[in-house]
C-alpha cells in the first residue's frame, strides 16, 4: 500500500494550500485517514482525521482554518488549509488505516506517507 502526498509549498501568511492524498495498493478497505505534522525540533502532531463515515476532528490550533474531506471513492483524502500562519510550517504526513489482502488473508495496518513540506512566510 503507497499513500501519496501531493499540494505542499510555500505560501504568504494568510494565504490558502490544499493537501491531497491517495491510497494505493491491493486495499479492500479505507477506515479512519487523517493529516498529521512535524515542524523541526518537535513531535508529530495531530492535524485532523476523518473516519469512514465522514466524522471529522481537528486540533484546537487548526479549527475554523483546515477542512479535512474525502473523495467519493473514499481512498483519497484532502486537507484545505486557509488563513495560514507561520506556526503551520511543518513536513504534513497523510496516515490511513486500510484493510489490506495479504497472502495470510485480510489484515488491518497503518501507513503514512511521505511528507510534503509546508511553509508559510510572514
């Protein structure tokens, strides 16, 4: 299973950047995905998740600004971001939790992507 980031860059304080992230792989289900950073010098944080049903939540430091969706097929996630500041320059990982078919049958992992950087200039 790949999870493929795209949509990072470098942005003005206030400004808008829209994530996006797609599942792939021999998958036979999407659960929970979410967006997740890390600014350097500090731990992974939590962004904002979406499980299958589409119930979202957020980080205090993000609510009213992001939206977390999903897209129809329900294996592509996208965060929204506006009124950027310079406190959400970080590498944002997309993570998923598939159910995956495996020579031992159907088993539920975790994966992350890559990272796409984010960086908001003030």
């Amino acid at each position: 299973v790949q999870l493929v980031e795209s949509g990072g860059g470098l942005v003005q304080a206030g400004g808008s950047l829209r994530l996006s992230c797609a599942a792939s792989g021999s998958i036979i289900s999407v659960n929970t995905m979410g967006w997740y950073r890390q600014a350097p010098g500090t731990q992974r944080e939590l962004v904002a998740t979406i499980t299958g049903s589409d119930s979202t939540n957020y980080s205090d430091s993000v609510k009213g600004r992001f939206t977390i969706s999903r897209g129809n097929a329900k294996n592509t996630v996208y965060l929204q971001m506006n009124s950027l500041n310079a406190e959400d320059t970080a590498v944002y990982y997309c993570n998923a939790g598939v159910r995956v078919l495996s020579p031992f049958g159907p088993r539920q992992a975790d994966y992350w992507g890559q990272g796409t950087q984010v960086t908001v200039s003030s």
